[in-house]
C-alpha cells in the first residue's frame, strides 16, 4: 500500500496534516473524529477495514487533521467565536488540501467526503457548501447541528452557515436545483449505546427528514440497537457501504 504523510499551508498561514493511503483510485477526504489527526483512521483500523480496496486501486485516502481544538471544540469560546474559527480550517481544506489532492489524483477525480461523529458533520457540512468539489458525503454517526454542542452565547451567521440542520431547511431557488442535480449523501448511524448521548441518532433522522423535504439525494440506514457510538461499529459501516462508490 503507498503511504505518504505531508504537511500543507493553506495561503492564508493555516497549516495541518494529511495522511494518503493508496495508489489509484477514487479520491476520500477524510475528516477525523472530534480533536482527531490525521493518523487517527489508521490507528483506529479504519484504514485496515479497506485495504483491500486500496490495494485494488479502487480507492486513495487522504486523511487530514481537525482543527478542533481552537475551534468546534473550544468551550471558552462563544459558539460564534468557534464558527469564525472555522474559517481557518474551511480555508486550509479548500486551498490547500484540495489542490494537493487534485494534483495527485488528477483535476477529473470526483472527491468524496467521510467521517465519523464531528468528522461526519465536517463530511455534511463541506459537501453541501462546496458540492462542486464533494459531490459525495459518506457520514457515520454524525450530529449536524452545532447549536447541541454546549455552545454558548449568541448565534450569528457563522454559526447559520456552518449548521446544515439550519441553513437546509431554507434551501430554495437555483442553488437547490443544482444541489438536487450534483449531491448525493448517504447516513449511517447504529442506535446502541452513546448514539442517543451524543445526539447523533435524533440528527441523523433529522437530517434526512430535511434532505427528504427539499428533494435533495440522500440514503439513511440505521444499524441495530447493538451497534454504539465506537470505532468498531464505523469499520464496519465503512467497508459496508465503501464499495459501492469506487
């Protein structure tokens, strides 16, 4: 399996890491579980779990930090404050990451995003922004809906654009016919222990009721009552669905 890690500076001085994983294939941006890094799928066998699609050349991961900490995760902060925040992720994503992947993946590869609890809203939240770049979104066990998070003080517009369980809802016009032509999202969630805790099953239903509303593609599929909020059940979501997409 090629592997390679890189370290990359948006132009505007936000810098992260990104972990690949494969030699060919379709190109998966994937976002890490909250405060994660970009070594955490391998480390958590996410990576494991579809070697056998990497090593096919079916797939290429490209695994990258969060910024989490000084951001989504910060509860010193407002809500708002973290939104602003974001921006700098939001920037080293789209102009660092993603020219990093184009060129070793080829400017015709269609990326597609993925992630795991705070990873699966990054997944959500970058494809409806930028569907032009993801027109794919594979989400595990996500809660997209910031305002849960124990934020604190007021909501602004950097909180309403960077929450899909809000700006969704008011989805019209052209925008929304282009979304219904480019995206496609598919929802997983188990329904054992921590994903009621967590918020991730009420939002995953929510969401999908909301993408259902507005005629925009998407799947839900709910595992058992046996499968928590945890890594091994993701493994397994993930080499489920996977294939079907490379």
């Amino acid at each position: 399996m090629r592997h390679y890690v890189a370290d990359l500076q948006s132009p505007a001085g936000a810098r992260g890491t990104v972990a690949a994983y494969g030699h060919y294939g379709r190109p998966v941006l994937v976002f890490p579980a909250e405060n994660g890094h970009a070594r955490q799928f391998a480390d958590r066998g996410m990576v494991s779990a579809v070697d056998h699609l990497i090593d096919a050349g079916r797939i290429k991961l490209y695994c990258v930090d969060s910024f989490d900490a000084g951001t989504w995760s910060a509860a010193d902060l407002p809500l708002e404050e973290r939104a602003h925040r974001h921006g700098a992720y939001e920037s080293w994503i789209l102009d660092a990451v993603v020219p990093h992947l184009r060129a070793d993946s080829g400017d015709a590869a269609e990326i597609m995003t993925t992630g795991c609890s705070l990873g699966a809203f990054h997944a959500l939240n970058f494809a409806l922004k930028r569907a032009d770049l993801f027109p794919l979104a594979l989400c595990l066990s996500g809660n997209y809906d910031p305002t849960t998070w124990h934020g604190w003080g007021e909501h602004g517009d950097a909180v309403y654009f960077n929450n899909p369980a809000a700006y969704v809802a008011n989805l019209h016009g052209e925008h929304l016919r282009w979304l219904r032509s480019r995206l496609s999202v598919l929802l997983v969630c188990g329904q054992g222990r921590w994903e009621d805790t967590t918020g991730s099953l009420e939002s995953t239903r929510r969401m999908a009721e909301l993408l259902t509303a507005k005629g925009v593609r998407h799947e839900l599929d709910l595992w058992g009552f046996d499968v928590p909020h945890d890594w091994p059940s993701w493994c397994a979501q993930l080499a489920h669905h996977l294939p079907r997409f490379c």
